[in-house]
C-alpha cells in the first residue's frame, strides 16, 4: 500500500513540475500487455510515460533499466524495485545472461513494458539507431503490439547531471501501435518501428 501511495504521489508531482501533456494518436489507454517504446534523454523518462496512464494500467506497466544505474544506493534501489516494479537489465550483458527472457515474464503475466530501444540515453537531436533488442522481443511475443512514445523536453526540464527540475512545458506522444509482421526482417521492422517514433515528433 505504501508503494502505491509513493508511486501515485510522484507521478503527482512531475505532473505539476513538468505541466505534462498526453497526445494519444491512433490509439488509447488499454489494460493488456504492450511494450510502449520510447525516445530516450533522461533516466526520469519512463515516469512521465507512467504519469499519463491511468492508475489501474499504470500500476501494472514497468519500466526495463540498467541494473547499473538503479542498483546505486539505497533509494534507487528502493524505488525501482519496490514503486517503479522495474526489470532491471545488466546493460553490460555477460555469457550466459538473457535480458529477453527477462522481459517476457511480464509480458507472459498480461503486464506491460516500457524501453527505450536507442540503448542509452541521446543528447543530441533526433534519435539514435535502435538496438536489436526490440526485435528479439517482438519475434518471442508474436502479437504483443508495441507503441511508439514521443518525450518532447524532459532532457531539458531534467538534464544530465542535474538534481532539480528546470520548469518546462512537457508533452508526450503516443503513437498507433505496430506488430511485427510475418516474415518481417529484423532491418525492416526497427526501420519501421524508429520511423514511427520519429512521426511523432513535433515540428518546430
């Protein structure tokens, strides 16, 4: 009980500290398992994804994150483990590890995911080519749809390396969902994927 008041009470928050807008393209809200991806510049991007969804949806969404960088302190690991409910990935993958199998058990249980398929964060304009990860995914889940999700200004309301957050106007975007098509090559369907993100970006 208390992680669902944490978890509510932050999402609280960064709606009034980010003035955050939902824009839903194509789609709405839905309580089955999706992998919503994502453009990627600020470790707090997938709380703003968490912001926009309804409670009953949000509390069963989790966010896919480095080990490395939640697992520092006591807090992180609090947070990601106990209010976020995050699957953490070693992004430094070893013999013997498997991320992906990670990820399907929730996907298995009708959860959703949130990634971020650049693989690291971007601090330039536009976005970076995706890892194969996203594919690897869609080809054990045939049927999962997953929904491309612009983030415009958190890597500037939340930069690199700051505490505080810089007060701007942030909107997020969710775009029509994809599924992976039969026969569908990996090339072709991360093509696809990242030119559905990037449809999504506002123009200047």
């Amino acid at each position: 009980m208390l992680e669902k008041i944490l978890a509510s009470t932050l999402c609280g928050i960064i709606r009034i500290l980010t003035g955050v807008r939902a824009i839903w393209r194509g789609t709405q809200p839905e309580a089955r398992a999706r992998v919503y991806y994502a453009n990627h510049r600020s470790h707090g991007d997938f709380i703003l994804i968490w912001a926009i969804l309804p409670a009953e949806i949000r509390a069963a969404t989790r966010p896919v994150a480095g080990a490395d960088y939640w697992l520092r302190g006591r807090l992180r690991r609090y947070l990601i483990e106990h209010v976020f409910r995050g699957v953490l990935i070693d992004r430094h993958v070893k013999r013997g590890d498997d991320p992906i199998g990670t990820m399907l058990g929730p996907l298995a249980a009708g959860e959703s995911l949130i990634v971020f398929p650049e693989g690291t964060r971007n601090q330039g304009d536009g976005v970076l080519p995706f890892k194969s990860g996203i594919h690897h995914l869609a080809e054990k889940c045939s049927g999962i749809e997953f929904v491309p999700v612009w983030i415009e200004n958190l890597g500037r309301a939340l930069p690199k390396g700051g505490m505080m957050i810089v007060p701007l106007l942030c909107t997020v975007t969710v775009g029509a969902p994809l599924r992976l098509e039969p026969g569908e090559r990996r090339a072709d369907f991360l093509a696809r994927c990242r030119e559905a993100l990037l449809a999504l970006e506002p123009a200047e």
